[in-house]
C-alpha cells in the first residue's frame, strides 16, 4: 500500500509540475505576441519619423534643430575660425593649425594636440577633407 501511495505522489507531482510549466510557457507566449502586436502599432510611427527626420537632414550641417554654421574644416580653417566657434583657446588653435594635415578628428587626441575636453567641446562642429601633403606623425 505504500508503494501506491508513494507512486501516486510522484505522478501527482509531475503532473502539478507539468501543468505549472505549460501554463507558464503559455504566459510567456501570450505576452511575446502582445509585444509584437504593440510594435507592429508603433512601426509606421517610426517610419513616419524617420522620414522626417531624413528630409530635414543637410549632410555637413549641425542638424540641432536650428540654423547652424556649417562644420570647420580643420586642413584649411584659420586660427581665428578656431576661436570663433567657441571652447578653443588660442594655444590650443595654434596648435592644431601648426600640426596640420589631419586624416581624421581622432588625430586630435591620438596625436596628442589638444586634450579631451577640448577634442569634445569641438569634434561636433569641425570636420576634415582629405589633406594634400602627407599626414605628419611624430
């Protein structure tokens, strides 16, 4: 009679774990599909504003939402631009315009020419054309 009882137990447990699992697999299920549901709603919205978004979008500009100078170029800009557009001392634009030609803005910083803080005050608003001469390293 034991042996019943015990046995009985154990498929009693099983199928209680059974249960347990289907139904929360179920649960899961439902709320993946809700999901989906709430993100095929959302998609034309975000469509909608990327498009947006790309018509309002002038390749070289600061797009900030507002009227916005054009970006420096750092091959060919003056000390004095340097200075105008604001976080650059006048050291530091020295500096960057007596290390010219630059491949990119990173040579900013891995070539040591003006420290972070300056590097990201300015590398929204300045950008770099292909150089002329060789690029000088070290």
């Amino acid at each position: 009679m034991k042996k019943f009882f015990g046995s009985f137990g154990a498929g009693l447990f099983v199928a209680l774990a059974a249960t347990f699992l289907l139904t929360r697999n179920r649960n899961v299920a439902n709320e993946r599909a809700e999901q989906l549901r709430t993100t095929d709603d959302v998609l034309p919205d975000a469509e909608r504003i990327a498009e947006e978004m790309r018509d309002e979008f002038v390749p070289g500009k600061l797009n900030t939402g507002q009227p916005s100078p054009e970006l420096l170029d750092l091959n060919s800009c003056s000390i004095q631009d340097l200075l105008e557009i604001g976080g650059v001392e006048p050291d530091w634009a020295v500096r960057i315009v007596e290390a010219r030609p630059y491949r990119n803005k990173m040579d900013l910083l891995s070539r040591m020419i003006v420290p972070i803080d300056v590097f990201n005050t300015i590398s929204a608003r300045v950008s770099i054309t292909k150089p002329d001469e060789a690029v000088k390293i070290a």
